[in-house]
C-alpha cells in the first residue's frame, strides 16, 4: 500500500516510516493542511494520521479527506484518554485508530486489518463492476427504471424481443441483462452484428455450414443458432439483414427449425431471439425494405432506449461506475478531479453510452499513472464542443436569466422593507419610478405602502 503519515513529530514520522517500509511505500507530511494538500495530487492508500497537528487536525483531516479521497484509508493516532476523539473519527469515515505511546505490535495488526479490509471491499467491488440482470443497467432515470420494469416483466418468458434506440444508447447490455434474468442464464448468451458480414457469411455464420457448402468451407462448422442451444441470441442490427436470410430467420422463428447451408438434416432451434437496431425498421416495412411477417414475429415484446442526452441525470453514475471500472482494469490509481467531472457534465455525448466510456478510458490511458486527473487533460474537441454548448445556452438565454435575477432581488426588496417602495427603492439603487416601472413589468404588486 501507498502509506500518507501525517504528524508535526519528526521523531514519530521517522520511526513509522523505518517501522512500515520494509512492507509499504511510505510518504510524510509535518501537518494536516499539507497531507490534504498531497490527497488531492495522489491517490493514498491509507493516511496514518495524529490527532493534534497544526493547521489542521487528524479529524479535520479526515472529515475532508474523505471528501477528496472516499476510497483512501485512515488510521487515527490519539493520547491515551481521548477515544472519544477515536470514535469522532470513526463516525467520519476513519477504519480503526490507535493509542500513543505507538506499540509497534498493534500498529501492525492495525495496518493488517485496514489492508484485509481494502481487499475485502476490492473484491466486491470487482462484482459490482461487473453486474447481472437488471443491474447492469447504470442510472436513475425514468428512462433506466422503465428498462428494469420491462426486463422484470419478460425475462421470465420466451417470446422474442425487439429493441430500438441509437448508437451506443446500451441495446446489448439491455438484451443481457434480459437474458441474465430469465431461466436461461446459465446458458450462451451469443451476439452477432448483422451489419458485419456479407451474405453468404452471414448466413454460415447464424445457420452453420456442411463441409464443401461453398469455396473455402474445408470443414463442417456450427452456426450461431445451435452454439446458442438453450441460451440467447442476440441479433444486433437486425435491419442490415439480406431479404435471404430474413426469410430463413422468419422460418426458425415460426417453425423452430433450420438446415447448415449445404446440409440436408433438419436441425432444431433452442433459442431465444432478441433482436435490435438504431434504424426506423417501421418505415423500412413501409418501404418494403424489411419484411413485414418478420418485423411482426420479432415485435412480439418491444422497447425503445432513449439517447445520453435526454437522461443526463444519469451522467454521474454512468462517469462513476466506469472511471472505477477502467482505473481497476489498467491498473491506475488516479482520481477525476470536480473540474474535469464538470467539463464531461457539459459535453452532450452524440455516440452515447459508448462515447463515455471511449473518452473516459482514453483519459486514463494518456492521463497520469497516479494523482488527480484535471479538466485541462480533456481532449481539445470535447472542450470545445462544451464551450460552444455553453456559448449557445447563455446566448439564448442570456436576457431571460437577467430578468429573472432582477425579478427576485426586487421581490426580495420589496419584502425586506415591509413593501415600501421608497426604501426598497433606496436598497436597489434605483429611482422610485425605476421600481414602479420594474414592479409592473414583472407583476409585483405591494401589499402595503409607506404614505
């Protein structure tokens, strides 16, 4: 572990320092103020803190240590006689605390215990970041709950499903986490993209092939649907289809059956189908560019994902659970500073929940091994694409923000002086006739007035 001792004896810094770093590595600091000073640059495992300290005092260091560093660890040192100072810190996010005189026995167990704890919470938050069912589904949006209610009411069944919604808007963590639900969760979830291969590929691919089906099939090879026995298959972009293969798909939907290309045997289909696309396939029907028999057989159980950008409430926790996702994964300890949090809150994301998760992980890939990552390491586009945003909100709403402002300062005048307006007047800074002239603009009407 990283280990951040905090204490204005040099002589008790030195011996914690020699006594730890057989084991650890070790950092110092001879006051409060200065050890959060190095919270915000580094990512600290575990902060050994005394209780008295210039500047800035071990619980005061914790209190606002937390705030900068929730995942960072601390250990209160205090003089005998003062656990009521201990149980303070305990109550403000501190693990354990320790006596002085400091008996190098105990502190050990002491740090054993923070670090089985850090583990411990490691581990578990391994399986959050990686959830099933509906909770892999990030947010508290009215968009998100509505997604968790419909896998609640479908998981269950076996009827296909049709899910529509942009680009990157989380259409296959939808479609597995459906599949995680149902009584099928112990076998394959299989995903292909239908846009990714041409026809004759597509249709070995979903249906398998026989040895010597076509130039280059040197051996049998089973498809999609029967590697899927049992489970999911999950068919994204299902607008991209061929009109050949959508016949063949309509075919094992309605009659649960299907040959490898080249094959002569009869093969059953067991599986679920769940299908998605970002296309309007209701005019692609229209348009006779999908078929209808189709579109009706896979629109049996439907559900349309909203855009990032009308859910932005669920920013935060979208930022949150990958930046601790990705840190975990690359092997970083580094932290997003509020400033480059508020930069991200800006953006507008047109690619979505995909974007997010490219930049973020772009940040961590090029940012520092360690420490606080700020707004300035932001690629250049997105501040740009944030500014212009900003721009083009104050420009259009610019005068009505003003008016509004004005509007309260003058009800709030009017109320401080009882409604007279010859004082209210004189609070503003304004003209009498200024006050009357805004007071009709604006609505406002004295319920009382000084003769």
């Amino acid at each position: 572990m990283l280990i951040l001792i905090a204490d204005d004896e040099a002589g008790v810094r030195d011996s914690l320092k020699e006594f730890l770093k057989s084991d650890h590595e070790i950092m110092t600091c001879s006051d409060g103020a200065q050890a959060l000073e190095t919270l915000m640059k580094t990512a600290v495992d575990l902060v050994i803190t005394d209780h008295m300290m210039p500047k800035l005092s071990g619980i005061d260091l914790i209190r606002k240590g937390k705030e900068i560093s929730p995942q960072t660890s601390f250990l209160l040192m205090t003089a005998y006689g003062s656990v009521e100072q201990a149980v303070q810190a305990i109550r403000l996010g501190a693990d354990d605390y320790f006596l002085k005189p400091i008996e190098f026995d105990e502190l050990t167990h002491r740090v054993r215990r923070v670090e089985d704890l850090r583990t411990w919470k490691a581990e578990h938050a391994v399986l959050a970041e990686n959830p099933s069912g509906a909770q892999r589904l990030i947010g508290t949006s009215r968009a998100v709950i509505n997604a968790k209610e419909f896998i609640g009411k479908v998981a269950s069944v076996q009827s296909p499903v049709l899910i529509l919604g942009p680009s990157g808007s989380g259409k296959e963590v939808l479609a597995r986490a459906i599949h995680d639900s149902s009584p099928r969760a112990t076998r394959p979830f299989i995903a292909i993209n239908c846009a990714s291969l041409n026809e004759q590929l597509m249709d070995s691919e979903l249906f398998g092939h026989e040895k010597g089906a076509f130039t280059g099939a040197i051996q049998s090879k089973p498809g999609k649907f029967e590697l899927a026995k049992g489970g999911t298959l999950f068919l994204d972009e299902i607008g991209e289809l061929p009109p050949s293969i959508q016949a063949k798909l309509l075919r094992v939907l309605q009659e649960k059956e299907f040959f490898r290309v080249g094959g002569v045997r009869q093969m059953r289909s067991d599986v679920r189908i769940i299908a998605a696309t970002h296309r309007p396939i209701k005019e692609m029907v229209k348009k006779g560019l999908f078929r209808e028999d189709l579109f009706f057989r896979l629109n049996v159980l439907f559900f349309e994902l909203d855009s990032l950008h009308n859910r932005r409430e669920d920013l935060p926790a979208l930022i949150d659970f990958f930046w601790g996702k990705l840190t975990r994964e690359l092997g970083r300890k580094v932290s997003l500073s509020q400033s480059a949090r508020d930069q991200l809150m800006k953006y507008q994301f047109p690619g979505n929940i995909r974007e997010l998760q490219n930049i973020l992980e772009r940040l961590i890939v090029l940012g520092p091994q360690s420490g606080s990552l700020e707004s300035d390491s932001l690629p250049s586009e997105l501040k740009q694409a944030s500014l212009q945003q900003g721009i083009a909100t104050l420009g259009t709403g610019l005068t009505a923000r003003l008016e509004e402002l004005e509007s309260q300062l003058i009800r709030e005048a009017m109320e401080t002086t009882n409604h007279n307006q010859v004082k209210a007047a004189e609070l503003l800074k304004i003209t009498r006739g200024a006050l009357q002239y805004k007071l009709k603009k604006y609505g406002i009407y004295p319920q009382a007035e000084a003769a």
